[in-house]
C-alpha cells in the first residue's frame, strides 16, 4: 500500500508540475506546443504554401497554349512552303533540258523551237508562282552559299574569283537553297 500512495503521489505531483509549466507559458505560444501539434502546426503550414495560385496557373497555361497555337501555325506555313520542294527537284532536269535545247538552237524562229520556249517559259512562271527562282551566276562572285565549283580555269575576260560558265543553273526555294549552281571559276588572266 505504501507503494501505491508513492506512486499516487509521484502521479499528483507531475500533473501539478504539467499545470504549473501551462500556465506560466501564455497561450498560442510555440513553446507551449507539444511535438505532435508542431508538427500538425508545419504540416498546416506546408499544405498552405504548396496550395497552388490559380489565377496564375491559369494565365500560365493560356500563355503556353497561345504560343503552341502560334508555333502550329508557324510550322504548318513552313510545311506548305516546303511541301512543294521534292516535285520542283525532280522538275530542275527537265527545265535544265529545255534551256540546253533552246541555247543549241540554230533558228529561233522555227515555230518547233518558239513552242520549246513557250514551255520553257509556261513552266518557269510555275516555278516561280510557287516560289522557286534562279539564281543569276554568272559574273558573280563565287559563293560557297550558292555555288558549286566544278573547275578552276584561267580566263582574260572573268576577274580572278568569279563565275565564267554556268553548268546547272541553281534554285532557291521561298528563299532557301533548293539546289546549289554547278559552276566554273575564274582563276584570273593565264600565264
């Protein structure tokens, strides 16, 4: 029995001392706050700092869906645009065909050869409605951009740099290189 009020006593006296230690601390203080109310106090904390801002999630993913929007449009112009560039490569010989065949033409008034130039003419106003055009080469100065040089050979007429003969004429393409100007370089006056 002595026991038991030992133990009773030991009991009153800590719930005294509890008391006591709550009442000198005033209220709401941090420090009057057991452990599992501050971590219930952080985790109330937390779950309202990561509550999300709407309003600013929303014009967010109204400003990244404009800019999709624009990009899409963007994009689908580009594919037109060069949509068209595969057929037009394949038309290049032919065209380079016809121009050959009116250059090697004795008689520009037989009607055979007028009928060559009204295609050869009918199929550049084509290239050109749909953004092809040529490139002028000759005279100008040599442009890796542009050219490519198949020789190298001395001439009097034609600065040293600059395109004497044109091989195959080069295309640009809605103005990109659709296929580069096959060339001939002057290498200035021969010795």
């Amino acid at each position: 029995m002595e026991k038991e009020n030992k133990v009773e006593e030991m009991n009153d006296s800590k719930v005294e001392e509890a008391q006591a230690m709550s009442n000198a601390a005033p209220q709401g203080d941090a420090a009057s706050e057991t452990p599992e109310e501050k971590v219930q106090n952080e985790e109330v904390k937390e779950e309202k700092a990561a509550e999300p801002d709407w309003k600013d999630q929303y014009a967010r993913t109204l400003a990244d869906f404009d800019n999709f929007r624009r990009r899409t449009i963007r994009d689908r112009e580009e594919l037109l645009k060069q949509a068209s560039a595969d057929i037009i490569k394949q038309i290049l010989p032919s065209v380079d065909n016809l121009l050959l065949a009116l250059s090697k033409a004795e008689n520009l008034e037989d009607p055979f050869v007028a009928g060559v130039k009204l295609v050869y003419d009918g199929i550049l106003k084509t290239l050109e409605s749909n953004g092809a055009t040529p490139i002028d080469s000759l005279g100008e100065p040599f442009d890796t951009s542009y050219h490519e040089a198949l020789a190298q050979l001395p001439s009097e007429e034609v600065e040293e740099g600059h395109v004497m003969t044109e091989v195959k004429r080069g295309w640009l393409l809605n103005g990109k290189l659709l296929r580069a100007a096959q060339v001939v370089v002057s290498s200035g006056k021969g010795e």
